[in-house]
C-alpha cells in the first residue's frame, strides 16, 4: 500500500502513514492521530488568545502547549477543561507557561475527572431517549471529535 510522510512533528507512528486512512491538510498528509492533535492544539492556542491573552508571545505558546501535550501527555479535552477552571477560579496566567502549573492542579485534576464521570453517565441516560445531531460535513475541525459540552466551554 502507498505511504505518505506524516507532517507532524510529533508523529505517534513513526512519521509513516497509509494512504487510506492519511488526512489532507493544506497540501500535506498526516495520520487521524496526529491530525486530531494538531487540531487539539490549535484548539488551545485560540482559548488562550480568547480568554487569557489575545496577542501572546507565540513562540512562548506553542512551547508551552508542546510541553503540556507532548511531554506531559496531558489529554486535550482536560487542557480545554482547564481554561473553564481558570475562568471559575479567577487563576491570573501572566504567561503561556503559566499553564504548565495549572493542569498540574490537583483540584483541577480531579474536578474534571468528576465531570467525566458524571457526563458520561448522562449521555448514556440521554442516548436511550434522543438521537445526538449529526456532526458530519463539518471539515477537520477538531469540533468533530469534541463531545458537544466541551466544545461550549
Ligand atoms: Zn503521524
């Protein structure tokens, strides 16, 4: 089968992608995964820029970002979650590598770990009663992966 170069630097297959599952995006392919974090990522840079700071230093951002994801392994739905967290908590982040400390909150950390619990139990109350709307058609945005309640936060 036809492989591709994965064009994420992070690549979690060895930089190698099949053809048949390879994601376009502007012109370069990369694995689902890697696309879905890619995504995740910009996800994050854009609630930074929308709740903390709207002109960061973006060199600073992504590297924070790259520490939180990559060298951490911090889910991206939990460093969504957190910037919930900051707001409720009034949390003052004076830089991008003020997150760093956040999603090692303890309080955070278990905070979300109970919403998933208790959202996962709704949604399976609710699945019994409705049909969710179908998300299809709507591009690669990371939306598409994104359970309804956090994509609101
Ligand atoms: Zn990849």
């Amino acid at each position: 089968m036809k492989t591709y170069k994965c064009g994420y630097n992070y690549c979690k297959n060895e930089g190698v992608v099949n053809e048949d599952v390879a994601i376009m995006v502007k012109n370069r392919y990369y694995c689902p995964e890697c696309e879905k974090e890619m995504s995740g990522k910009e996800k994050i840079r854009e609630l930074y820029k929308r709740d903390i700071d709207t002109t960061p230093n973006s060199q600073q951002l992504n590297m924070a970002i790259k520490k939180i994801v990559n060298e951490y392994g911090c889910d991206i739905d939990f460093v969504i979650y957190s910037f919930k967290y900051i707001k409720e908590n009034n949390i003052k982040i004076n830089n991008p590598f003020g997150l760093t400390w956040v999603v090692k909150d303890g309080k955070l950390i278990s905070k979300y770990k109970k919403e998933v619990i208790t959202r996962k139990a709704n949604e399976i109350r609710m699945s019994v009663e409705i049909t969710p709307n179908d998300d299809s058609g709507e591009g690669f945005e990371y939306k598409k992966s994104t359970p309804k309640w956090l994509r609101e936060i």
